[in-house]
C-alpha cells in the first residue's frame, strides 16, 4: 500500500493510501507502485490520479513536485483539488483555489528537493 502525503511547503494537508499513483509528468505519464525506486520528478498541471481497491480518485493540480519515499510519496503543489470523478472544468477550480497556497514557491522548492536526493544517493562521490 502507497502513502501519500498532498503537502504544501510548511505542513501535511491530506493523507492518502494507495494501490496505484498515476501522474503526469514532463516524460509522460507514470504509475508508481509500492518498492518504487526513491526519485523526485516535476509534475504538469492537470489531473493525475491514484487507485483505493477498484475505484480510481482524481486530483487536480497546478504545477508540483513528487518525491517517492521509502516510507510514502510526497506531492507538493501550489494549487490542488480533489474529485471523486473526471472534471472538465478543472482549470477554473484550480484557479478559484488560487488564494490556498500564496506563499509557495515552486522553483525553490525543486532545486532543495534535488539538492536532498542527490545528497542521499551519493556518498564521497560512491552511489550506493
């Protein structure tokens, strides 16, 4: 099962757990299951989604980060919704969100996150 933490720079704001994540990412689209290799990635604006049992939930976010975590998966986002099914509209909510996360800062945030997962996967220059 899949921890997932939806977090914005200061706090945890909604815990989820999973069988499956799906994101979008700048590659493309990539599942993450439970053992995934740790890693960090950018994620684009729009839906993504994860899988409790048979039944698939949405999120919807502006432009974010993930970290994959031994013990569970951070996504952090400016502006982000939930949904029970698809949105057409998703744009609007998310802008109607706008005033959530005004103190986010995006581009500080990937180059710290970059900065942590390249330090914890080298070690006097050996990867281990």
């Amino acid at each position: 099962m899949l921890k997932i933490n939806f977090s914005s720079l200061k706090e945890i704001e909604r815990e989820e757990n999973a069988d499956i994540l799906i994101v979008k990412t700048p590659e493309g689209e990539m599942g993450i299951l439970n053992g995934h290799e740790l890693m960090t990635a950018e994620l684009l604006a729009g839906p993504h989604r994860y899988k409790q049992g048979n039944i698939f939930f949405y999120f919807y976010l502006s432009k974010g980060m993930l970290e994959i975590k031994k013990e569970s998966i951070e996504i952090y986002a400016m502006r982000y919704f939930f949904a029970d099914s698809e949105v057409e509209n998703w744009r609007e909510k998310l802008t109607y969100h706008l005033d959530i996360k005004k103190d986010f800062d995006y581009d500080v945030l990937k180059k710290n996150m970059i900065k942590e997962l390249t330090e914890k996967m080298w070690h006097g220059g050996k990867r281990f």
